[in-house]
C-alpha cells in the first residue's frame, strides 16, 4: 500500500554554538493512496482555509494577434511631382511635423521649362482670346465666315485647356502662377506637410536625386492609434461591434491594456482565411509605436459557472486535484484526494467541469501547495 508522508518543521536548523544540529520535530501523518490526514495543528500551522464550490462569471474570449496600427488617411507617404535634387532636408525621424511646415526643398532647371512653358502660353491666350471675341463679333454680324470663328473658337478654347493644365502643375510643384506670370521664376520647389504627424522615414539626403516614383520620408498621425487585428475564419462569427478587448505588447511591456471592437471586416482574405478587425484603444496616452507586436483576447461572451479558488487546484503532472474533506475528528481532518477537470480560467478563480462531486463538500482552498508539494512533487496555481 502506497504511503503519503506528510512532514511540518517546528523550527529551522539552528547551527550557531552548537556543535552538532539538533533534529527538529515531525509531525507524521499516514493515510491510503488518495486520503490524507492532518492533524489539528499542522491544518493552523499552515493557515489552510476550508471552502466550497461558487458561482463566478467567466469570460468566453477569442485569442489573436495583430498590431499597433492608425488609419490609411493618418499615414501620408511623401513624394515629388517631378523629379530633382534634394537641396534642403532639415528634419530628422522622430520630428513632429504641423500641416503646412517646409519637408524638403529639391532643384531642377525642368522646374524653368515648366515655368517659361507656362508663361509663353499665356501671352499666347491673351492673343487668341481677343481673335476668338473678334471672329465671334464678326460672325454674329454675318462679316466672316463661319469657318474663321470656329477655327479661331478652337485655337483659343484648346490653349485655355492647356494654359490650366500648367497652372495646375504648377501649383501642385507650390509654384504660384501668379508669381510666374509677374516673371518670378525659381528653379527649386519646397515639398510641405500633408498632414500633422511625426517622420517615421527619412529615405534621402542632401544632394540625392529622386523620381516621381521614389517615398521622400513618410509622416504618421498618432492621435488616432488603433489595433489591427487578425481574426481566423472559424471565429469571425462571434465578433461584433463594441464587444471588449485586453491586449499585451510581449516584447515591451507587462501590463494589460483594454480596447474595443470598433470596425468587422466583410471580406477574407485568401492566402490566410482570416478577417481583420479594427479595435480603438482606451489608454490613448501610452507611448505606443506604430507597429508593435500585440497579443489580444475579445471578450465575446460572460458564462457563469461553479468553480474554486486557483490555490485550492493542485496539478500533478497533467492530472488535476483538490482536497476534499471527508471528515473531521477531535484531533485533526481527513481529506480525500479527488481528480477534478478546469476549464476556464481568471487570475483568482478556475471553472470546475465535474462538479458533481464536489457539491456541499468542504475543500481546502489554501494551503493546499505544501501537502502534494513535499508528498509527490505538485504545484498549486
């Protein structure tokens, strides 16, 4: 028959001025395979508490994955209309940035074509537009014919297209027309601030051509810093809007911080079958960088159920337990060893499945660590 020893140590060894360390007192305790008796002083010698089975509310959650994220119109990549020589690039990646404030400047004698193009047609304009009034007056008075005013209808009517295409142009490079047509013309042309927001790339230097095509730097908007999240299809059904959410970001921080279910895809993607879901987080003034890793749960249901404290569930191996008392005599308890199955977990409380058998039962529901601890190796939770 398999013994359970139990041992409680009245005091710790004591080596000073002796020569050799007096034995301390045990206290044994000797039961079947799954029974265990304590004696009345080793139950108040390690404070245990006897409890019983309660209703507790559990979550029912999602777990996922996803990241630190902000919404297209709060990200702005910055390019070039036409290409140049970066001349001037003051700001450096972490700078905060208003609407409006000079990015860079760049340098290109195309900019002086562009200009002297523009400003040679509007002379022309000017001439075919009084040609245009003419022949129309003329016509009106049957003195020329139709073909004249038509002619000069589309010569002037095909150069005002043309005139506000380039002022167009021009006022996308932030070249003012105006300034052009007095004869200012500047061979360099200054990129500003689409948006408020801090540089999160800085891609060029003083002296580096860049194209049409190339990101000059790209500026980020935080105020509005939001979880990207990637939910699988087997799961998407249960997520709706305004439902919880507790993330982590493992790799920086301990703490749990809380969102909500803002934005539910309506389309899979293909290569991942999963969903992505848009949360607006609560703790708006945390340093948060675009990008982070995150680890999130969506609370998407509340259960109630029975369980017991997370002290009062040993594990041994990969078998659960609690100690069921069975009875109670004049010098001390018996308890009974009884498997039981968890399901859902709090910090403080776990979900029992199999119930039945512990209904209207005491149950240690602390100290229970150092009974199996010294006896077969388990831990409590």
């Amino acid at each position: 028959m398999k013994y359970i020893y139990i041992l409680l140590f009245s005091a710790l060894f004591i080596a000073c001025g002796n020569s050799e360390n007096e034995p301390t007192d045990i206290i044994e305790s000797v039961s079947h395979e799954d029974e265990i008796k304590l004696s009345e002083e080793q139950f108040k010698s390690e404070a245990m508490v006897l409890g019983a089975l309660s209703q507790r509310t559990f979550d029912e959650t999602v777990t996922i994955n996803g990241a630190i994220d902000v919404p297209p119109h709060n990200k702005s990549r910055v390019t070039t209309y036409m290409a140049g020589y970066i001349t001037k690039t003051p700001l450096l990646v972490g700078d905060q940035v208003k609407k409006g404030q000079l990015l860079v400047t760049l340098e290109n004698t195309e900019y002086i074509e562009l200009q002297q193009q523009f400003l040679e047609i509007a002379e022309q304009l000017n001439y075919l537009k009084n040609e245009y009034t003419r022949q129309k007056t003329l016509f009106d008075e049957n003195i020329t014919s139709e073909k004249n005013y038509l002619k000069a209808e589309s010569m002037y009517k095909s150069n005002l297209a043309f005139y506000n295409g380039l002022e167009k142009k021009l006022q996308m490079l932030n070249i003012n027309p105006k300034s052009v047509l007095a004869g200012n013309m500047s061979s360099t042309i200054n990129i500003y601030a689409p948006i408020n927001g801090h540089v999160t790339k800085v891609n060029v230097s003083n002296g580096a051509f860049v194209s049409a095509s190339d990101e000059i730097m790209e500026i980020v908007d935080i105020d509005h810093i939001h979880l990207e999240l990637s939910v699988f299809e087997k799961d998407i059904m249960k997520i709706k809007k305004g439902q919880k959410i507790t993330f982590t970001i493992p790799e920086a921080s301990e703490k749990t911080y809380n969102a909500d279910v803002h934005l539910v895809g309506t389309t899979i993607d293909n290569a991942t079958r999963r969903v992505q879901v848009h949360g607006h987080i609560d703790d708006v003034e945390e340093n948060f960088i675009i990008g982070m890793f995150v680890e999130a749960q969506i609370h998407i249901n509340e259960v109630n159920a029975l369980a017991l404290p997370q002290e009062a569930v040993i594990q041994l191996d990969n078998n659960y337990y609690v100690l069921v008392l069975e009875e109670k005599t004049a010098s001390g308890y018996v308890f009974e060893k009884t498997k039981v199955k968890i399901g859902k977990q709090t910090e403080d409380y776990m979900e029992i499945l199999n119930p039945e058998t512990l209904l209207e039962k005491q149950i240690i529901t602390h100290g229970t660590s150092m009974l199996l601890n010294e006896s077969e190796g388990g831990h409590g939770h």
